[in-house]
C-alpha cells in the first residue's frame, strides 16, 4: 500500500488550461528522512472537450528551480474521461518506482500535446492565498525551452513507499 508524501490540497480557488506546447509544472521539496519510491500522483484536473491524452512526468529542476526537462519518471491518463468543472481527482501511475531523495526539489511536469484551444485540460490551483513552502507553479508556453515561475500552487499529492537502507518499506499495511 503506498503512502502519502508531498501534497498540496487547500485554497483551490482558481485553475490553468494546459495544451499542446503549452504545459504546467509544480515543484516540490522532499522532506528530512523522506527518501522515498514514487509509485503514482494525483492531481485536480477537469477537462474542455476531448483533450485525448494527459502526461505527467517527474523532472529535476535546474538552477533556477524550474523543470529541467528531463523525464524520471512518467505516467498518463485518459483525459476524455476527466470530468468537466469544477473536475475531481485523478491518479496517474508511474511504470516503474522511482527513488526521490530527501532534500532535493523536483518538478511534476503536465503535458497535454494533443490538446487545443477547445479541447484541453485545466489544473486546479490556489492563486489568492499558495502555501505551499516546497515549491511553485511554472508555466512554459514552448515545449519547454523556457520556463516562467508564479505565485501559485496547484492540487497535486505523490505516492510512494519509504526507501531504507536502498530498500522499498510499505508503510500502512
């Protein structure tokens, strides 16, 4: 059974469309002895449409802080079958766990290529009041050749199992 680690799921007051080369990103810190396997995130998703199919990848950041572009680990989800505002939670499950180590600030990048103007999704999001002390949201209007921060965080929680010792520990079993 995985365990919650990094999350963010209050003050939902707001939301951000996401297509074609247009992708959002939320950056978050792994806690002090929290080395963990990322299995799955869920995110607060709604769709326009038919966007077709939703990314979700797991990035290092650059200097910067913003999403280094390079894929860690990766997993999708229908975005036909999201629901229309105000939306719902929907897991996307990563193909193989990867270690996310403690101290170290990562990017949950989310990507949908297919989509347009009239067939996207939107990522729900806090913009009056973000708290969320691990990280930010970003926003790359070009596929990722530049990144732009703001005062912003959006719905997102990642799961995994504890890493001991280079071991996976299943916690709530």
């Amino acid at each position: 059974m995985a365990s919650l680690f990094e999350n963010y799921s209050t003050g939902e007051d707001s939301s951000d469309d996401i297509q074609g080369a247009k992708w959002l990103a939320q950056t978050f810190t792994i806690q002090p002895r929290q080395t963990h396997s990322i299995a799955s995130v869920k995110l607060k998703l709604f769709r326009v449409g038919a966007p077709g199919t939703v990314a979700a990848v797991i990035n290092g950041v650059d200097g910067s802080n913003a999403p280094d572009n390079i894929d860690i680990a990766s997993g999708s989800t229908d975005g036909d079958t999201l629901l229309v505002t105000p939306g719902g939670w929907r897991e996307m499950t990563f193909g193989t766990p990867t270690q996310l180590n403690a101290y170290v600030q990562y990017a949950l990048v989310v990507k949908n290529v297919g989509g347009d103007a009239l067939n996207h999704i939107n990522w729900r999001g806090d913009v009056s009041s973000p708290t969320y002390s691990g990280g930010q949201r970003w926003l790359t209007s070009n596929g990722g050749a530049s990144w732009f921060g703001a005062d912003m965080d959006f719905m997102f929680e990642e799961w995994g199992s504890l890493v001991l010792s280079g071991r996976p520990i299943l916690l709530g079993m």
